[in-house]
C-alpha cells in the first residue's frame, strides 16, 4: 500500500520559505559528494505529488520546464479559478482525505506532500502523513513560513533513520506510531 511521504527541507531555526516564500536560501546549498540527499530515491518511490498553490508557484517560477513531468500532481488551493500550467497537474481544493483515498486506490507508489506549512498541517490534522523526511539546513534565516502551521494537531512520531551529509545537512526520517 501507498503511504504519503513528506520530504522537505527546513532552516536551522524551522522556517521552509522567507516571508515572501522566497527559498534562495535552500537553492544555494552545495552538492553533496554522498549523493543527492536521498531526493532520487524518493522521486523513484513515487508517482503522486501533492503541493499547496503558493508552492507550486515557487517552483513554476524557479524552472522553465516542469520538473515533475511523469508524476501526477495535485495543487491544493482554496482558488478554484486556479489556471495550472504544468503538465499531469490538477488543482484540487475538496476534502484532503477523500485525495488520498482515491491516490491510494489507484497507485502502488507512493505519495509525495511537498508542502507548504498550511498543507503539511492539514494533513497531520487529518492523520494522512505516513511518513517525514525534514532536511535540516544548517542556516538560520531569523523569519518566514514555519513547517508546521498553526495549529497541528498533537501526535507521535518515532525516529528511524539519520543521515548526516558532508555539507552539513541532516535528513531526519519519521514514521508515525
């Protein structure tokens, strides 16, 4: 069975984006020589990805081409004028459960949850993260968009795997209990 993996990258101090959701701070973090941070493995798990729109805006505006092209994804927004320009793309905005319900009977792989801070949220309101992988960024960037928005609901999480890299970063897996 599928499970929802949310794989992200945070600051030192816990921010995902600056205030104006800018990530330049994330862009200019160095290659490491172990790999890729586990991204290509995640990408090979997984055939879904489901953001929130001010993400998907972010990415829309870092590449010229859509870099998920193969994957279905889902944008998740209140907005439903929403124009999508990326390719397999479909904005969503019903009920997040009923999203993953139906992900899940059609797919074998996994689902990716990208972000933001508001969707991480909701899907930990809704007991949908079966997974977390946080990429902790040695930078403090002093303010912006915490990981988790206001107000996830309390729950219980077990540690089972670290990995440190060379440049510094650290992922950071979870599995719910």
């Amino acid at each position: 069975m599928s499970n929802v993996v949310l794989y992200i990258a945070q600051s030192l101090d816990g921010f995902i984006a600056k205030p104006d959701n800018n990530i330049d701070w994330l862009t200019s973090v160095p290659p490491s020589v172990k790999g890729d941070y586990s991204y290509t493995e995640l990408i090979n798990s997984i055939d879904t990805i489901i953001m929130g729109r001010k993400t998907y805006e972010v990415i829309l505006a870092m590449q010229e081409d859509w870099m998920y092209k193969g994957k279905t994804s889902y944008i998740v927004s209140s907005n439903q004028h929403l124009k999508i320009e990326a390719p397999d793309t479909h904005p969503y905005n019903g009920d997040l459960k009923l999203l993953v319900d139906t992900i899940k009977q059609k797919s074998g792989k996994d689902i990716w949850l990208i972000g933001g801070g508001e969707l991480i949220t909701g899907f930990i309101n809704a007991d949908l993260i079966d997974k977390m992988i946080i990429t902790v960024v040695p930078k403090i960037i002093g303010e912006g968009i915490p990981l988790f928005a206001p107000i996830p609901k309390e729950s219980v999480w077990q540690l089972v795997n670290v990995e440190s890299f060379e440049t510094g970063l650290v992922n950071l897996t979870y599995e719910k209990l």
